[in-house]
C-alpha cells in the first residue's frame, strides 16, 4: 500500500493546501496529512487541536486521508508511519532553494523520498502567514480558504 505525507503547520489550512492534499490523495492508497507541534517556531495563531481540527473538517470528503500530528523529526514519524513518499507543494521557483535542501536532507536520513507537486496557479500567491496578516486586518479571505476557516478566522480576530 503507498502512504504519502503531506507535512505542515497549517495555520491554517488554506485553499492552495487543500489543492496539494486533493491531487495528492487521487495518486495514493492513504495520505496522511501531519501537523507540525514545533516548539522553535513562534506562537501560532491555532493551536495544534484547532488545526488539527480545521484540517479534519475540510478533508472529510476524502475517504483516504488521515490527519494526525508529530513533534520531532519529520522522517522519523514518516517511518513509523510506512510511509513510501513526502509530498510538498511548491507555489514558486522561491519555495524550491529550501524545499530541495530538506528533500536530500531527509533522503539521506531515511531514504524516503519526497516528491514535489506544483501549486495550481490559482493559488501560488497563497500562503497562511498573508492570509493571517489580511485576516488580522478584517481584509477578505474568503475566497482563499476553505468557509470553516474563514470563519474561524473572523471569530479570532473580531473587533
Ligand atoms: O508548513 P511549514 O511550516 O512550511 O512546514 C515545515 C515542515 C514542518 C515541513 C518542516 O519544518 C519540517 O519537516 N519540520 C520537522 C522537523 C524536521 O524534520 N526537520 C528537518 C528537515 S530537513
């Protein structure tokens, strides 16, 4: 059976994500898609349960797709996990200097691959960190994630 790994902090979830992790459900049997609890990175605006939760409620109409989280080395829970690829969305050449770094990285680690998906352009301006920042300033995002994050955007950042 093929598992693939979508990795990420997910704060939160955006639409460009939940176009990596539909196209990359259609190729695989399972795709788990991991949150991140990562004491090094600042405070994030959700906590690891509400965007574990976000992520829950907008994959549910994926049959194969689990969400789960992990603390730690990313290849280490990938190999707990059986899982045969990494899969990371790549928005721009920009995403590409980094993202290759930690793909030999954590080949040399583990011999697991990852494999590299192009963001659909629709969505390669698209990053949580603006969504965020426009969200924080009451500007709409509703057009850039899926409604229950929108929501719970607004809720968080009512005046
Ligand atoms: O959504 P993000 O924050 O860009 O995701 C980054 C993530 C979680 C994929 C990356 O930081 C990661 O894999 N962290 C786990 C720790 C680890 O394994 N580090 C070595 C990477 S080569």
């Amino acid at each position: 059976m093929a598992i693939a790994l979508i990795p990420g902090s997910f704060d939160p979830v955006t639409n460009g994500h939940l176009d990596i992790i539909e196209r990359t459900a259609s190729h695989f049997d399972e795709l788990i898609v991991a949150v991140i609890r990562n004491p090094q990175k600042a405070e994030p605006l959700f906590t690891l349960d509400e965007r574990q939760d976000l992520l829950l409620e907008v994959t549910k109409h994926l049959d194969n797709v689990r969400v789960d989280f992990f603390k730690g080395l990313l290849v280490e829970f990938a190999a707990e996990h059986g899982v045969s690829a990494i899969v990371k969305g790549l928005r721009a050449v920009s995403d590409f200097d980094y993202e290759l770094q930690m793909a030999q990285m954590n080949y040399q680690l583990s011999k697991i691959d990852t494999l590299f998906m192009p963001t659909s352009s629709r969505w390669s301006f698209l990053s949580s960190s603006l969504v965020r920042e426009v969200a924080r300033f009451g500007g709409d995002v509703s057009k850039m994630v899926p409604p229950q994050v929108a929501e719970r955007l607004q809720e968080r950042f009512k005046k």
